[in-house]
C-alpha cells in the first residue's frame, strides 16, 4: 500500500475516509480514483454488508471495511482522516455521527452529502468546534461530470471550505452557496439527472411508437442529448439562442415546439421543485 500516487505536496488531497460508498459514495470514490488526482492513501471506506466490502479486495488504493463484520468499523475509518465524507441515507446520518464523534482526528473536516440533514443536526452530536460541511453531488460524479454545491456550516471556515472543494472539483463543478440553498441544489441538480432519464425514457418510448425499434431509438434519443448538451458546452448561446436556431419559422420544429410548450413547462418545473424542496424539508423534520 502506497502514501499516496506520488510525494506528496501541498496540492495533495488529504486522508479520506468515505461512511457509505453506494450510488453517490461510489461516484464521489470513482473520481477520487481517477489517475491524475493526487491524494494520500488509502481511502478507506465503510460499507454495512461485508459483500460490498469484498467489492474492493485487493485493490491498493482503497481500504473497505463491513461495520456488519466489524463494529468498530466507522470508529477505525475517521480515526487518521483530515476529511470524513458521510454518504449513507440521510435516516442513518444522526446515528453514524454518534458513533464516530470521539474518535475523529483533531481537525478533521465532516462533510456530508445526505439530502435534508441541516449541517446543525450533524454538529450537535459532535464534540464542540468541529467543522462541517453541506456537500450536495450528483451521480455524473462518476465520470468527472458533477455538479456539487457545498456550504459552510457554522464552525467551517474559508480554508474548509477551499478543501472541500477541491475534494468535489475532483469530480466535476462545484458551486458554493449558502446552506439555505443546498434544497434547491438538491431539487435542480441533485436529482436533476433523474429529469434527464425520465425525458429520455419518455423520447425513446415515443420514436420507438413511429416505428424505431429499440436500438434504433436509444441511438436517436441518446445521440441527441449528449451532442445537444455538448453543442451548449461549446457555445456562448442560451438554451433559448440555441432552441431557436434549430426552430425556423413555419418549420417542422416550430410545430412541435408549440405542442410542448401548450404543456406549460415553466409551471410544471416550478412544482416539480417545490415537490423535491418540500421532501428535503419534510427529512429535515425526521417525517
Ligand atoms: N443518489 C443520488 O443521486 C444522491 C445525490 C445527492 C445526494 N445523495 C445522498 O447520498 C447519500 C447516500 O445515498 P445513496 O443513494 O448513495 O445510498 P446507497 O446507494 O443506499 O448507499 C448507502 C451506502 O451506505 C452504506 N451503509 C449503510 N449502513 C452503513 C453503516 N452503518 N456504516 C457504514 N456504511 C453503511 C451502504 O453499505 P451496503 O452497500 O453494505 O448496504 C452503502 O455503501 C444519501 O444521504 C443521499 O441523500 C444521493
């Protein structure tokens, strides 16, 4: 087992342990992987079941550890990190910090990424002082492609903030917002992903109606998002400038462009946020 990919220097990201390592855990873990980050290891990360610890048997970069197999397992991961990254459900948030707050190393940052956990609950099982930080991903995480807000909470400082970041940049943009945003970071990008896959489902199903058949309609459908988000990267136009150079009047397009927006987009996303919101509120509460 190596120190770390090469010497260490200033640039090189700390020890990290990683409480969970599912759909998001592994995204973030993926992109701390990639070859040219430069970080201390191992990371060492705990999972419940000792199958998804044995996913990492063998691998030098990465210690995983069952707390189904071993108690101690969360207490032994934090132990020599300077960041503590918490990625299980947002129920199980309260009771890991409990289990892990006497035996985390002086000075090391918590950051969480559990949807509706406000940085106060996580702080409050914690003794006096410690950091932490609202981290909010989404799972393009995986492929360098993420999206991350991160907020302070009250004891995290500027240089807290600036290594958390620099954790997330590993793996995609990373906005810093204030805590009172990170819902709606959750409700626009968090999820966003989710809006993405439901509007493919719903393309892919409808060309497959005209007489694609199904490998026919995912190149289309696929093609199309991929190349249309990566027109918008490479170019200085708004979503709307772009829509309508692809709209000629009196156009094929137009025409279904009219049918959509009978549908009354900008009503249906105000709600469908305010739905995700609403949730974050409601796990906030405990419902
Ligand atoms: N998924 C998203 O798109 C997304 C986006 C933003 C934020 N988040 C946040 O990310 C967090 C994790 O969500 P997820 O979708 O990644 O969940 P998940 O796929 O269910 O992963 C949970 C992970 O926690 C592990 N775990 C469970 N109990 C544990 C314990 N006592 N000690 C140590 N590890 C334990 C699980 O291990 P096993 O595999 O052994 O069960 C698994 O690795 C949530 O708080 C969520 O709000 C998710």
């Amino acid at each position: 087992m190596s120190d770390s990919k090469d010497a260490p220097t200033s640039d090189t990201l700390p020890r990290i342990a990683m409480i969970g390592v599912g759909s998001m855990g592994g995204a973030i873990l993926a992109g701390l992987r990639a070859p040219e980050v430069d970080i201390a290891l191992p990371i060492v990360v705990t999972t419940k079941s000792v199958t998804s610890a044995q996913a990492f048997a063998g691998d030098d970069d990465v210690t995983a550890l069952s707390s189904e197999q071993d108690a101690d397992a969360n207490k032994t991961a934090v132990r020599d990190a300077e960041l503590v990254v918490l990625a299980v459900k947002p129920w199980m948030v309260r009771d890991v910090v409990r289990e892990i707050a006497n035996d985390l190393a002086p000075g090391a940052v918590v950051v969480s990424v559990a949807a509706g956990v406000p940085s106060s609950a996580i702080e409050d099982k914690l003794p006096d002082g410690v950091p932490v930080v609202r981290a909010m991903p989404n799972t393009p995480a995986t492929i360098g492609l993420g999206v991350t807000g991160i907020a302070a909470g009250a004891a995290a400082t500027d240089a807290h903030i600036e290594l958390v970041r620099r954790l997330f940049a590993t793996v995609g943009e990373v906005l810093v917002v204030r805590e009172d945003q990170i819902n709606d970071i959750a409700a626009v990008s968090g999820s966003g992903p989710a809006y993405l896959f439901l509007y493919a489902e719903e393309m892919t199903q409808a060309a497959e109606r005209r007489g694609f058949d199904e490998d026919q309609a995912r190149v289309l459908v696929q093609q199309t998002i991929v190349g249309a988000a990566e027109l918008w990267a490479h170019s200085d136009d708004t979503p709307e400038e772009l829509r309508r150079k692809v709209t000629s009047p009196k156009g094929t397009t137009e025409q279904a462009v009219l049918v959509l927006q009978e549908a009354n987009w900008g009503e249906l996303f105000d709600r469908a946020l305010a739905a995700n919101a609403r949730r974050s509120e409601e796990l906030e509460r405990g419902e």
